[in-house]
C-alpha cells in the first residue's frame, strides 16, 4: 500500500505549537494550494481555486515548523493522508483529513531566522 503526498504551497497562519500529555510536541498549521480552474465565461480570466490543507508535525519536525515558519512562507510537505472522527463539545462526530508531515522543505517567503535550516524531517508518530 502507498499513501504518500506532497503538497507545495504558502502557510495560511502560524503554526500552532502544543505538547501532548506526554510531552511530546505536535505543530498544527495550513497550507494553501492553488489550482486553475478554466476561464470564466463572461470575463475571459483564468479561474482559480485555493484549497487549505491541514497540516500536523510530531516531535522536533513540529518544534523547527513552529520555529522557523509563519504565515505567508512557501513550504514543500511531504507526508502522508490521515483520517480522523472524534466528537465534539455538543457531542457531534467531526471527520478531519490532514497531512501528517514526515518532510517540510522551507521555500521562498520571509524568514523568521537567518540562521533557519532549509528543510526539516521527522518521525510521524502520534501519541
């Protein structure tokens, strides 16, 4: 079986850096894709489409993203597709997609960091 993507896009807000119970970090944040679409018919313009992607990175991959990136920086993700249901506070289930990140490659885009390294790997393991 192969589950594998790789998505090249910009962050659409700064991650987000929290610890598990263990202790071990997780770094939420997105990323935005965008795809043509055709023209518009009356207009002539090239339509486009932007697509957010929820992005997770366990241990110190989600230490250096929380770290080094910010909302507008370019990224490659390489990682893999993870389904998620779980309840919410009024007791609904919600279905969650997101990239568990095993690669961010840090792009063009303002750098929080002269000293940042140009790409992060980890492992994608999950408390």
């Amino acid at each position: 079986m192969f589950n594998r993507v790789t998505l090249l896009g910009n962050l659409g807000g700064d991650p987000e850096l929290r610890y598990t119970s263990g202790g071990t970090p997780v770094s939420n944040f997105s990323v935005a894709t965008n795809e043509h679409a055709g023209k518009d018919e009356k207009t002539g313009e090239r339509k486009q489409i932007t697509n957010f992607h929820r992005i997770v990175a366990w241990g110190k991959l989600g230490e250096t993203c929380a770290q080094y990136l910010n909302k507008g920086r370019q990224v490659l993700v390489e990682g893999r597709i993870q389904y998620r249901t779980f309840q919410d506070k009024e007791g609904n289930d919600r279905h969650v997609t997101e990239i568990v990140a095993s690669r961010v490659q840090f792009l063009g885009g303002p750098r929080k960091d002269a000293s940042e390294p140009e790409e992060a790997a980890g492992e994608d393991s999950a408390e």
